[in-house]
C-alpha cells in the first residue's frame, strides 16, 4: 500500500491523546522507532508545534496548581517537620517559577521534534484567499454556527498540507477530528488515520506473516493473557475512580472520594486494537480490554457531621464506605515474544466514572461473616470438590475455553472480515467520486453505464448521450451516501474474540439492522446438587428471540454412619441450545 518512507502529519489532538508521553512503549516513542527505522517520515505544520507548546504549558500550569493544593491539605493534617523527618519532604515541593518549567516543556518537544528530525511546514504554503472563500461558502472545514473562527486553525493546516503534497506525493493523515479531514480532501494520495495506532497496524499488516503469526499467538494465549492482565490490576490497583459527575447545566452529584481500592475484577476480555511495532521475534500490541470492576470508596461524611463553634471545625465524620461497580473498558499495550510465546504488561491505568459506572451503593459497617460456609467450602475443598462461594469464578474460567464460545468466536471472526472488505468498497467509491471530479463525469458515466444501472436505487439518466448537469450531481449525491454508508460500516468495533457472562454484544449490518448476543451475569446461589441456569439470547431489532442456557449441576459427597460414600453427585456443565 505503502511507498516508503511514508510521509506522515499528525494533528494536535493526536499529540494531546498521546499526553506527549515519551516514555518507553509509549505511542509517540514507537513513532520515534518508526522513523528511526527509515519508515516514516515526520511532516509537522507549524502551527501544530505551536498549539503543542501551548498545550505542554497549559499542562504544567496545571500540575503546578495540584502541587500546590496538595501542599496545602499536607499542612492542614502535619507540620513540615514531621513529613521532612519522615521523608515525605517532596510532597510539599511546588515551584516558584512556573515560567522556568514552560521553558522545560518547550525543550522536551523541542528535543522530540529534532530527534524525528520533523520537517517543519511554514505559513508561506497557506493560500488564505481559497480559505476566505471557505469560510463565506462554509467549506470544510467551516460550519454553520458561532464557532466557525475555531477552525481557521485546521483550514490553514489543510492549506499546508495540500499545497505540500500536490495530488500526486503520498501522505498518510492523523488526526481524529472530523472537519479537519473533510478539508484535507480525500484524494488518491491522502491516507487518514485515527490514530497512530492504525498507522502503525496498517503498517504491520503489510509485514503478512509476521502479523498473522502475531494475531495467531495472541488467540492461543488469550487465557493467559487475560487473567494476568486481571493480576497485573489485582497487584497494581491502578484505578482512578471519578465519583462525581456533572450533567449538561453543570450540576454536580455524586461524591468526592478521599480513597479507593479495588474490591474485585472479573470478566477480563480483550480484542486486539492494533499491532504497533514488530521485530524478528517480538510485536508490541495495543489491546481494548473490558472486565467488571468493583471497587471500595470513602469519603468524609461532613454534611451530617456536628459544627464545633469553638474550635471551630467539623466533629465526628464519618467516614462512609461506597462500592461502586463498573463495566470498565481501558485499553493496556504488551510486548509479545512470538518465539518463546512470553509477554510482559506496559503500566496503565484505568479510569472509572459516570460512563462505566453500573450501580453504587453504600456498605454498612458491621456486615456478618456466614462461619457456617466457610467451614462447609473448606471441607468441600477437601475432597476436590469446589466451595461453593467460588462457582461463580468457575463459570467465569470454563467460559473462555468451551465449545460454545469457540463456535461463537469463529462466526464473529467471519463478521469482522466483512466488516473490512467494506474497506474495499469504500475506496472503490472514493476513487469514482474522485474521478467524476477532476475528469469527464459524463464519458465515465456512460463507460460505467451498463454495470451501474443494474443497481436499483441508482438514479436514473434520461439519455445516456446526453447526460444533464443536474444528473451528474445525483449521481455524485449517490456515489457519496454510499461512500459514507460503507465508511460507517467498515468502522465498526469488531466483536470479540473472548465472551463473558453479562455480554451483551451488537452485531450490526447493513440497512442498519441490528443483531443483540447477550449471556445473563451469573447471579447464582448454588447448594449441594442444585442446578442452576443461565440464559442466553440472540435477537434482532424486530423483537424476534433465540435462546439457549448454560446448566450447572453442582457436585456433592454425602457419607454414611460408618464414614464411607453414601452418595454423590459430580460437577457438571452442559451447554443448550434451542
């Protein structure tokens, strides 16, 4: 696909995504590599250097006011020389001169700049009459509405590009923001991206066997995988839990945690986002992960807390304890050796709020512990047999590597191929359009006659030999609609490959038609040789329902009088579907 090296310009919300990380395994040092490898060549527009450098500052203004804050609420609780003798002294550093950390900022982008050996794109490549002529015509980037001075930035940025690359030199585009890539044109030699992550994918996908041998390894150790992302989380607890939320006018609710822990991670899955740099033996790949997270919060309960007029300050807050559970969705980066089929986990962290949030609820502070169930899972245990608090976690492990979730995964594989032909077609349409536009529209028209007119919605041509402007322009309409109706389509999250009780996964196809898979959550209360059941559906948006069930049989060993077996019961899990 590519000529390489290939020519790439990022926007600055890509730059502001990445939070300008230059640390190791991070997305703008694998672009470091990239470059470094004779792959990519950096082509940065000026003003994209500057927006960075406004952003970094904005950045350490605002470190600097944490800093301070936390200095500030050290010495509300301590004295200074109780948290210097105890080595906390860094806690109450803040800086004195906010200007001397800008500069340091700047040095830090600057030195990024010069070690990608960027070339910089300068203002004398911006043709502002066509852009005047945007702004009145509401061209892309330009909008109806009061913001419209907002996208100068991207329309000169456009300009540079444009003017830089002509129709004819190859240059792939990143940038997340929509209106800047409507202004940049789609042409023949302009590649968009999302993100740097796609480029990177797109990349690799060309490297064919390394990147099948890359994807192959990932689905054998997928279990593996999974669960020491749940460890890596269990020992970590890197979470950031956000209890406050704020609705559209502004108001506040929830609470304000002084604390969080996690409580409990489950249901860990993960499909491969994209595969960002691979060696001879190694692949460095970004994963979207989901997991079910319950996690313990506190906060200083002043509203209800007496005021000590005398000295002043609140007496005896309570301190309230909040679970909160979430249906989380982070995405993590690992380093895979294909060779040794071993993987390491880059730090992350996962931040949960008002959009994962499922149910919260307060714990009282005396809860009783069931004694009589603990000693009965301890003997059962004994036996070989699984306590029956841990059945739920059971389910969970044998899900993965069953039968129905093997069948379930190959069909969705078979979904997500289609869904990237779709990148086919879009070309295909992007191409014709872009053919109509600079060339003859009505001899293509009538060379593509025969083959276009067999499509029922495609808009009618009176005479073929003499085709109307008005005719050329639907049939442009046209060719556009289908160009976005396959865009969408080709850009839809692919389904998995791992399911988990409490999935409820939307396949969607054309026609906006609309597909649900759903596992009920386990809500379980096993006793010795119960069965219990959960469901599982399939329907579509006519209302239209398959269903199905997972059985499970819990297993038991009685004794008699003597101490002998007198009766049992094996585990068993059995899989229905009708």
């Amino acid at each position: 696909m590519f000529k390489y090296p290939i020519a790439v310009t990022i926007d600055t919300n890509i730059l502001d995504a990445a939070k300008y990380d230059l640390s190791e395994g991070s997305t703008l040092q694998l672009l470091k590599d990239y470059v470094d490898e004779g792959v990519i060549k950096v082509v940065l527009s000026n003003i994209v250097v500057r927006e960075s450098k406004k952003h970094l500052a904005k950045q350490v203004n605002k470190v600097c006011s944490i800093a301070r804050k936390l200095r500030t609420e050290v010495l509300q609780e301590s004295t200074e020389h109780l948290v210097n003798y105890i080595g906390l002294n860094r806690l109450l550093e803040i800086a004195k001169d906010k200007s001397a950390l800008i500069d340091k900022s700047d040095e830090l982008f600057d030195n990024f700049i010069r070690e990608i050996n960027a070339e910089i794109l300068d203002t004398d490549l911006i043709n502002l009459d066509r852009i005047i002529d945007d702004y009145f015509e509401i061209n892309p980037p330009f909008e109806e509405g009061e913001k419209k001075r907002k996208e100068f930035p991207d329309a000169f940025i456009a300009s540079q590009i444009k003017k830089r690359f002509g129709e004819t030199e190859d240059v792939a585009i990143v940038s997340n923001d929509n209106g800047f890539k409507r202004a940049c044109q789609k042409t023949q030699n302009h590649f968009f991206f999302n993100s740097l992550g796609a480029l990177f994918d797109t990349i690799n996908k060309e490297k064919e066997a390394a990147y099948t041998e890359t994807i192959n390894t990932i689905k054998e150790l997928q279990f593996r995988i999974g669960s020491a992302v749940s460890e890596y989380i269990k020992f970590n607890e890197n979470i950031d839990v956000r209890g406050l939320s704020y609705d559209k006018d502004g108001i506040v609710s929830g609470f304000d945690y002084d604390e969080f822990y996690l409580y409990n991670i489950s249901n860990v899955t993960f499909m491969v986002r994209s595969v960002d740099e691979m060696s001879d033996k190694t692949s460095k790949v970004t994963l979207l992960c989901n997991a079910t997270i319950f996690a313990d919060c506190y906060y200083e309960d002043y509203d209800n807390a007496p005021w000590d007029s005398e000295i002043k300050e609140y007496v005896f807050v309570d301190s309230i304890k909040i679970r909160e559970e979430h249906d989380a969705k982070f995405g993590c980066r690992i380093e895979l050796d294909r060779e040794t089929k071993s993987f390491k986990i880059f730090p992350f962290t996962i931040i949960l709020g008002g959009d994962s949030r499922k149910d919260r609820y307060e714990i009282e502070k005396h809860s009783t512990i069931n004694d009589e169930q603990e000693i009965q899972d301890m003997d059962r245990e004994s036996f070989g047999f699984t306590p029956l608090g841990s059945y739920k976690s059971y389910l969970e492990d044998d899900l993965p590597d069953s039968e129905l979730s093997r069948d379930i995964v190959e069909r969705f594989e078979i979904i997500n191929v289609l869904h990237r032909k779709y990148e086919d077609f879009c070309i295909s349409y992007d191409s014709l359009l872009e053919e109509l536009n600079n060339s003859d529209p009505r001899k293509i028209i009538k060379s593509i006659s025969g083959k276009l007119t067999d499509i029922s919605d495609f808009p009618p041509v009176v005479n073929i030999e003499n085709i109307e402007d008005a005719e050329i322009e639907e049939i442009k309409e046209w060719i556009n609609t289908k160009f976005e109706q396959a865009s969408e389509f080709a850009e839809e999250v692919t389904l998995p490959d791992m399911l988990n009780y409490g999935d409820s996964i939307v396949i969607k196809g054309i026609d906006r038609c609309e597909i649900t898979f759903a596992i009920d959550e386990i809500e379980i209360n096993p006793s010795e040789g119960s069965e219990e059941t959960i469901n599982i559906y399939l329907s579509n948006n006519q209302g239209e329902k398959v269903c199905g069930y997972i059985k499970l049989t819990v297993g038991y060993l009685n004794f008699d009088e003597d101490g002998g077996a007198s009766d049992a019961m094996k585990l068993n899990i059995n899989i229905m579907k009708y």
